[in-house]
C-alpha cells in the first residue's frame, strides 16, 4: 500500500486524487481509478477481474481441464464398447460419424476397429466413473474457494463423493443432452436446414438448457446455502460463453483441426481438446466470481493503494478467513494503515 503523508484520509468518492510528486503514468492510472470506482459496471468487471486473479483461477481451472481431459477417453472407449456390443459393423460406423460432429473436437475415425469386449467394458466403466468422480470434486474445491468458504466448513471425502455422484448423473446427463441439441440444430449431424427461424428457437434452447446447468452446478457445488437469484447472473454469463464455444468448436473441427492432424498428427488433437476444456474451465469460474461480486458486494475495487476501499477490506477479510482449519480458530484482518487510503469506495 502506498505512504500518503499529504492530508491523509482527505479524499472522498469522486475528489482529484493528491498526485503531487507522482509521475504521469500514476496520474493516468488515478484517473482511471476514479472512473471505474463512479460507474457500477465497470466497477464489478473489475472487481472480478481482481478476484479472479487473487484467487489463482487459472490454476483452479487447469486443475479442472486435466481431470475433464482425462475422463473424456474412458467415457469414449465405453461407449464404442457398448456399440460393439450392441449394433452391427456398418451402423456402428455410421453412429460414431454421428458422435464425431456433434461431440466438440473429439475425432473418433481410430475407433472403428474396436468391437465389443467386456474386459474393455469395464476398465473403462472404472476409469470413466474414477476420473468424472474427480472432475466434479476438483469444481466443488474450486467454487468453494470462490466463495472463500472456510477449510472446517468444507465437506469430507464421502459427502464429496455422494455430491459428485448426484452431479454426475444430473449436470453431466444435461451436458449431453445441450450438446446434442446443438449439433442437431446447427444441421452438422443431420444435415437438415431447419430455416432460419428454426435454428434461432433451438439455440435458444440450447443456450437456456446451459444456463440451467450452470445453475444447478452453481447451486449444487458450493458448500453454502445459496439461491438462484444469486447465482444467476454468473449462469447466464457462462451459459452464453459456454455455447459461444460450443459453436466455436464446431467451426475449429470443420476447418482447422483436420488440416492440422495432417502436419501435427493426433498431437494437434490433444492439444486442442485440452485448451477446449481449458476455457470451458475459465467461463465456468468466470461466472462463479461473478456470483460473489454482485452477492458480496464486492465492488468498488482500487486498482492502486490496497485496501483502498471498503470493499477491498472485505475481500481481504474473507482471504484470511478461508484458512481456518479448526472450529475454535478465531481470524481477524486488521488494516492498521486505512485511514491512510483515499477511499473513494466509501
């Protein structure tokens, strides 16, 4: 936090800032503070952006794309499995085509020799269930520390387990059924133009059935009693971005991604897939941050003299107190220096 020995505390809300013995660069980034501090929109953009950064939710999120990456091989090899079983060599080539154009930067051509086999059954029933099991527990750590929920009041390893069981079976059955809804409507799996009035009714759906789901796995995941008034503002964000990338993806498979196998083999598909979910992941926790900016108020942030406004306080006191691991621990944020900041939040 920067030393203000000039009228400390002075400044209020929408007051010049004391830029006496500043450089240009400190005046423009005051400025600029100021700006954001007045106008709410802005303010809570960067007010997320912020915790964003303050929480590492990036690294939160590339936790989350090793475990969807690692789940999405098994789920395939059980699925041509049970096609092996259950239909003939001809349609079982047509269904994986299917598949192929409506499940996001997934190329199944490789799997046309595997036929059905129950040894191959249930490794990868095993390995589906164990790595879509860590999927949704590694979401749950990621809300939680969101929300900045404290480690004692975290749940133990079997309330996680039965939580991610319930989600899989819910949330991970509605991804499925949105990905198919959008595949059918964009004509890629059907070839069927539905007409431009037809198309803007079933992305509709689609993107209603993604908000849905981000509710549900807002409200599910998060070891607080939340509603969905608060977390529907961050499920209509990532609900949106979340089909934006849908059909982003769609585009990158028909245009990009098979010229690129040719130079880079299945390495270019690997790679992909993994930034896929990788963004998947940050959207996600986009609008998890979102939800806890608008419900804790959060906003005005300072860009410069941490903790410059009450809000910074806040976020600063909840940090300090997600690390309790005791019931009887006790945590407390002092800031000795306050009423040196500006507090133009106030």
């Amino acid at each position: 936090m920067r030393e203000n020995n000039d009228n400390p505390g002075t400044h209020s809300r929408g007051a010049p800032p004391d830029t006496r013995g500043t450089g240009p660069v400190q005046e423009a980034v005051d400025q600029i503070d100021q700006f954001q501090q007045r106008h709410k929109p802005v303010a809570i953009a960067v007010a997320v952006a912020r915790k964003f950064a303050e929480d590492q939710s990036t690294r939160l999120a590339s936790m989350i794309a090793f475990w969807a990456f690692f789940s999405l091989f098994p789920l395939l090899l059980v699925f041509v499995t049970l096609l092996g079983f259950l239909l003939p060599t001809g349609i079982k080539a047509t269904v994986l085509e299917h598949v192929a154009s409506m499940i996001p930067l997934v190329d199944t051509s490789a799997m046309h020799g595997l036929s059905g086999s129950w040894w191959a059954l249930i490794v990868g029933l095993v390995n589906a269930l164990w790595s879509g099991l860590a999927v949704v527990r590694t979401v749950e750590v990621a809300f939680n520390a969101v929300w900045e929920i404290p480690y004692v009041k975290r749940p133990g390893l079997f309330s996680q387990l039965l939580r991610a069981l319930g989600v899989l079976a819910t949330v991970g059955l509605g991804l499925v059924v949105s990905t198919l809804v959008t595949g059918f409507v964009s004509g890629q799996s059907t070839g069927i133009d539905l007409g431009w009035t037809g198309r803007v009714a079933g992305y509709a759906v689609a993107i209603a059935l993604d908000v849905g789901l981000f509710v549900a796995a807002f409200r599910i995941l998060t070891n607080r009693k939340i509603t969905t008034r608060q977390v529907l503002p961050g499920a209509v964000l990532s609900g949106v971005l979340f089909w934006v990338l849908q059909s982003l993806s769609s585009l990158i498979i028909s245009r990009y991604l098979h010229n690129a196998q040719s130079t880079y083999g299945h390495f270019a598909t690997v790679i992909t897939i993994l930034w896929w979910f990788y963004l998947q992941s940050l959207i996600t926790l986009a609008g998890a941050q979102l939800n806890v900016v608008l419900t804790e108020r959060l906003h005005p942030r300072g860009l410069r003299d941490s903790p410059d406004t009450e809000a910074d306080q806040r976020a600063y006191d909840a940090y300090a107190k997600e690390r309790t691991y005791h019931q009887e621990e006790r945590v407390q944020a002092d800031f000795p220096r306050a009423d040196r900041s500006r507090h133009r939040g106030q």
